[in-house]
C-alpha cells in the first residue's frame, strides 16, 4: 500500500470513529432520511446532527438531494471499493449491537409512513392504473420488444406486478409466471385479467419479502417499481434470492428527476427515480454481476420522467 493509499484509508476510518456518524450511516445504508427524521430517531439535536452530516457529506460518505424545503440524505452511490469494504466491515460489527438495533426500531414508523403512501395510492387507483402508467410512461412499459427474448422453459417474476398488464404479456412466452403485489385492490384487477391463463399465478406480498422458494424464478422484472420501495437494496437482495444461478434480473424505472415532490405527494413515490452509479452500487452489493443499464428513448406520448433499463445476473 503506498502513502496515498494509506492517508486514505486513515482518513475513512477517521469519520467513523464517531459513534453519532457510524449511527448515521447505518441508517442512511439502504433509506433517506431528512435532518429532522435523523434528530428524531438518534435522539440527538438538530446542530450536532447537522455537524455531522456536513463532516460525512464533506468526505464523500454522504449525498443528499432537495425535495421541496426538505434535503433528504443517502449512503453515497460513488464510494470506491476500498471504502465500501471498510464500511461492510464497520456496519457488521456494530448493526446486532442494542444501540443500533435501538435505532432501527424507531427508524421503522418513519419508513412505514412513506410504505403506506404508496399503498394508500394504489388502493385508490387500480381501475385507473393502467391509464394513469400509460399516460405518464407510454409504451415503454410494456417492454413488448423484450417478449421474444424470453426462454419457454423459464419462470418469470412480475414483481410489483399491479394491474397485471405486464404478467398478461409475458405469460404466453414463459413455462409460468408469478405475479407478486401487496396490493389487494390491484391484484383483483390482475384476477380478472388473469383468469384464463392457466400458466400464470398471482401472490400477495411485500417485495422486501418475496412469497417465492429459493431459486424458483429465472427471470424476475421490477417494472417501474423500484421508486415505491423504501429500502432497494432489501428488494434486489431478495430477488437474488429466488433468482436460479445464470438468472437475470431486469429493472425499469425513471431516470433521477426533479419533480419529486409532486410525484411523492399524488402518487406515493418514495424515490426521485434513479442514477445509474446508485442502482449499479445496491447490485453489486447483493452480489449481481453483468450490470447493464441503458437509457431509454424518450416516447413522445408520454409526459412522465425519462425511463432507462438494467439488467444484471444472478
């Protein structure tokens, strides 16, 4: 290791030899949270959190961006392997202790709050679902040109699958499909439109805990999804899990935006959409590899955010 690489190293280790600082990043590890939603949950004033944030934002632990009068703070999607590592290291030694598992507890209502958004949101607009998507997002959602891509002896997840529109599209091309939503009024709406196609089933569940076996998909799609989902890593972490070694994972999802507080207000979203760096770090650290991502060509019909795609193997 030469100096450079040391006086880099010593001065990571540096912003975590603060116990308020390692509390602070353990909870942005994976979820934002405002000033106010970090003074409540570490129970610590406002000027001292705040004097850490800047410290942590100053040495590249830490982004945040602008929602309104709000700055909402994440674990930085740009930290070099080195620093993730130290971090991974860090974090597990300390997340099982009674202080961190303290905090976690009282991160939980601020979290639930923002799930039940979403899902107060789509138990209001299922018959309007599918129009509201198209209108917003245009034919892109459909990823029609994918279909013939599809291997018949595969099980395809349609994950977040709402309406589902989507898992009607697939079912055709797949051996079967599940369709996972924990929205009951959504999933009426899939029902129907399911009804007489055999080789597709329909799930109740949270994403964060997939009703799916181990191994059981080869092909698992987050169609626009991913912005409703308090903690993405959690999500990708869970379709690794029932992901069948060599299977892929297709992700599509707005391109970060600046119309975040609309969307969050009217419609439940929890994220501003996505840069790449953000997605390709919570892939690779639940073990993804092959990372693609590819912005989409904007649909002239559409007046929603800019949409790109990943991809990634299992």
């Amino acid at each position: 290791m030469n100096n450079a690489d040391s006086s880099s190293i010593l001065e990571r280790l540096s912003a975590l030899s603060d116990e308020t600082r390692t509390r602070i990043l353990a909870l942005l590890d994976g979820s934002e949270f405002t000033v106010s939603e970090l003074c409540a949950v570490l129970q610590t004033p406002q000027p001292t959190v705040s004097r850490h944030l800047k410290m942590l934002a100053l040495e590249g632990w830490v982004q945040a961006r602008t929602e309104g009068r709000k700055r909402h703070y994440h674990l930085s999607p740009q930290l070099d392997d080195s620093t993730r590592s130290l971090w991974r290291i860090v974090h597990n030694e300390v997340s099982e202790s009674s202080l961190y598992r303290a905090d976690a507890e009282r991160a939980q209502p601020v979290l639930d709050e923002r799930r039940m958004r979403a899902t107060a949101f789509f138990s209001e607009s299922a018959a309007e679902w599918d129009r509201a998507r198209a209108e917003l997002f245009g034919s892109a959602t459909g990823l029609g040109p994918l279909l013939g891509l599809i291997d018949p002896t595969w099980v395809v997840g349609d994950l977040g699958c709402g309406t589902g529109a989507l898992t009607a599209r697939v079912t055709p091309f797949a051996r079967r499909t599940i369709g996972v939503d924990r929205s009951a009024a959504m999933l009426s709406t899939a029902q129907a439109r399911l009804s007489e196609m055999d080789t597709a089933e329909l799930r109740c569940g949270e994403l964060e805990s997939l009703p799916i076996e181990d191994e059981e998909l080869d092909l698992a799609i987050l169609a626009l999804v991913l912005h409703y989902i308090v903690d993405p890593r959690a999500v990708l972490s869970e379709v690794m899990r029932t992901l069948a070694p060599g299977g892929r994972v297709l992700v599509l999802d707005m391109r970060r935006h600046d119309r975040g507080v609309t969307f969050s207000k009217n419609m439940g979203h929890v994220w501003p959409g996505f840069d790449f760096e953000q997605l390709e770090a919570w892939l690779t650290d639940v073990r993804f590899s092959s990372i693609r991502f590819q912005a989409l060509t904007p649909d002239p019909d559409a007046s929603g955010p800019l949409l790109f795609l990943a991809s990634a193997r299992a």
